[in-house]
C-alpha cells in the first residue's frame, strides 16, 4: 500500500512533520517494498493561502491510500476523506517509526481534523 507522510528532510530517519499543508515534505512510502519517494512541498510552505487544499491534491495524485502526519486542518481533511485517503493525525517520531506502527496496526484513524484553518 503506498502511504503519505509528512517529513521534515526526504529521508527515513527523518522526524514526521508536524504540519500538513506546509510541511517541508511528503514521502511516498511503498509498505510492501519499502521503497520511498520523496515530494518536494516548497510551493504548498510558501503559499499565502490554500496549501491544505494543495497539499491534499498532490496526495491524492501520488496515489497514496493513507497519511501519516502531525496535524491536519479542516479543508485539508475534507478533500483528502473526499478522495478516499486514510488519515492519522497525531503521528510523531521519525518516518520509518511511523510506518513500522501503521504496519502494527498502533495507529488510530482520524475522524475530523484536529487544528482550525490556516495553523502554521
């Protein structure tokens, strides 16, 4: 299953963002084979305005079914529920650590968001 997470540098060890829409990156984990792509988020960290919007765009066009992330605000969540895309909120460590836990089943789904808009 390919998996979304927010991540601070495109790296294994590196820490899960906190922030979704402006997060520094997103990785593309492959669960199965352990493989991972990185997606530069330069555009959605420097938006004015609408980078949840964007961001949940470009998750939904990675083709990833799950995301793995910090926080996630209300229009963000909306679109990504929209397109199918299974959401975690509240994941901390680094991003091998969080996808050892999802393969665990120790993560909990998220049911709304759990910041309001425009949260940096």
């Amino acid at each position: 299953m390919k998996v979304a997470v927010t991540a601070e540098r495109p790296d294994w060890d590196a820490p899960v963002d906190p922030r979704f829409g402006r997060a520094m990156s997103f990785l593309i984990v492959d669960t199965e084979a352990r493989t991972l792509e990185a997606i530069d988020n330069s555009s959605g960290r420097d938006a004015a305005q609408g980078a949840g919007i964007q961001a949940a765009t470009t998750i939904s066009r990675s083709g990833a079914k799950a995301l793995l992330t910090g926080h996630c605000g209300p229009k963000a969540f909306s679109a990504l529920s929209a397109a199918g895309i299974t959401i975690y909120t509240g994941v901390t460590g680094t991003v091998a650590e969080a996808i050892d836990r999802l393969n665990r089943g120790d993560l909990a789904t998220a049911s709304t968001s759990d910041v309001d808009g425009h949260w940096a």
